[in-house]
C-alpha cells in the first residue's frame, strides 16, 4: 500500500461507524467514509466536539454542521526535498475540503523523480481539481500543463500555487474538457515527459461533455500514451471514487505502455489511524515509470 505518512497539519485521529474524524490543521472535521463499515468504539474526545460534520442524508447528498470553524483556513505540507507547499481549504458540497491528502504519497514520489532527472521535464496533469499534484510537480523543478473542466477550480488551483511561493512557476492553467485537449496536443504534435490523471467516475465538461469512467479511462489511455516524449518519466493514474482496483491499474498502464519498458506497481493508497494504528483505505493509484 502506498501510505501518505509524512503529514504534520493532517491526522486521521480516528474512524468508526461510516465516519472519519481529521484534523486539518488546528480544526477536527467528521465527514462520511464508505470504507469505514466497522463499529468500534469513538474514545477520542474529538468525537465530541469537531469543528464541522457532514451529515448524510438518507436521500443522497447531505450537509454541513459548523461549530466555529472559518470558512477558509490553511495548511501545508513538506515534499521530501524540503519544499512547502501550502493548500487553502474550505468545505464544499458533497463533505469535500478542496484536499486529498492521501495523494501526498504520490507527490513524494513523482516529486523525487523530477528533481532527479537530470532534465527539464514538461508534466500533464488531466482532472486536476484544486492542483495538489501540480504544485509538487511543479516545486521539484517540472514545467506544468493543468486541466480541469471547472473554472472554480482552476482559480482555486492558482490560489494555492500563490499561497505556495509558486505564482510565477511555468503552470499552465487551463479549463477544458481533458479528453478534448489531449487530442488537440495530438493533432498539435505537443509532447509530455509525464502524465497525472486522477478521472471521476461521472463528470460533465465544460460545455456540457459526459465523462463516464467505465467507457471512458481506457480510450483516454490510450491517448494520453501518444503523447508521451521519446524519453517519458512516468505516468500515474488515480481511483478514489472509480472504484477501480489496483490490478485493473495495472493492467490499463502495462497494456498501453508496454512498448515503452519499464514497470507498473499500482497498490492501494491510504492514511495511518492514529487511535487504532491501522491505515484507512483511500482508493488506488497505479504508478508507470522508465525505471
């Protein structure tokens, strides 16, 4: 399992009966976790008194509580090589915060692999919501091509690049439908050195286009593997709400990418519990890279 381990403003102080209670920073949030079926017993005192708790709602959706919490706060985290990155936070619909923190594995790992190329190295990060892995990318040295089909987004995105001391860094922040522009690049001749793809399992673009992962992942693959450079780097898929599990990772990388050598290791992602000291389950990331 790839573990995201190396947080100090992000704890997973516990987790029981369909809920998961975090600490953001100097805030305790309780938000609904589809992984958490066991029944244990909620000892930490935080239970009692969170800061914001989404509530499902046996319709579908649901909804926050506040208990003095800002609307907007901050926290950060440190990439192995030093570098700070810096994430504003504010809860939106559907229990979100505009942070995954499980990602941070991925970010120390590609990370690491950009600062040690020994080149310039020109990354595409496709879905790439509020910019998490376009800002490590971008901190270890990488030029950037961010898309996202929400202009909300995006802002929110180049607000944390600002906040990140990453304002003038080569990002380029674009809205679109991902699939759309990866085949404008094609038709461009544009290449990339990396890849980051983080799909949702249902999505609509900006002009109203239907993403279904089930039809669309594996076209879009394969797209994506005709723009890789005559030297790629690697390339990262992630599942948290697909469902899609690590063998059928690695088996979309290893079936596109096979020409290429190298090798895929695709394994769960999760985060360390402090109170039980199991690690939380958090979808799947399946990781190609050239060695």
């Amino acid at each position: 399992m790839f573990i995201a381990d190396n947080w100090k403003d992000y704890e997973v102080l516990d987790a029981s009966c369909g809920e998961k209670l975090e600490r953001w920073g100097g805030y305790l949030l309780v938000r609904p976790d589809p992984q958490v079926i066991w029944d244990t017993p909620k000892e930490h005192r935080g239970w009692a008194k969170p800061n914001g708790h989404y509530h499902r709602s046996a319709k579908g959706g649901g909804e926050w509580e506040f208990f003095h919490l800002p609307k907007q706060w901050e926290i950060s985290y440190r990439l192995p090589m030093g570098r700070q990155l810096n994430f504003h936070l504010k809860p939106f619909s559907f229990k979100h915060t505009g942070l995954f923190p499980e990602q941070a594995a991925n970010w120390d790992w590609f990370s690491e692999k950009i600062r040690t190329a020994g080149r310039p190295v020109k990354v595409l990060n496709l879905f790439a919501y509020t910019g998490g892995a376009t800002l490590a990318a971008a901190a270890a040295g990488a030029s950037v091509t961010h898309v996202d089909a929400s202009k909300g987004m995006v802002t929110w995105a180049k607000e944390n690049a600002a906040a990140s001391g990453l304002g003038d860094a080569p990002i380029r922040w674009l809205v679109d439908d991902c699939q759309k522009f990866v085949e404008r690049e094609i038709r461009r001749g544009n290449h990339y050195d990396a890849i980051i793809m983080d799909p949702p399992s249902y999505g609509r673009g900006p002009k109203g286009e239907i993403w279904k992962i089930e039809d669309a992942v594996h076209p879009l693959v394969k797209l994506c593997a005709r723009l890789l450079s005559e030297q790629p780097l690697f390339f990262l898929i992630n599942s948290y709400t697909t469902g899609l599990q690590p063998a059928v990772l690695t088996y979309l990388l290893g079936t596109e990418l096979k020409d290429l050598g190298g090798a895929v290791d695709s394994q769960e992602v999760g985060l360390p519990v402090t109170e039980s000291g199991l690690v939380l389950p958090c979808g799947a990331s399946g990781r190609w890279s050239a060695g």
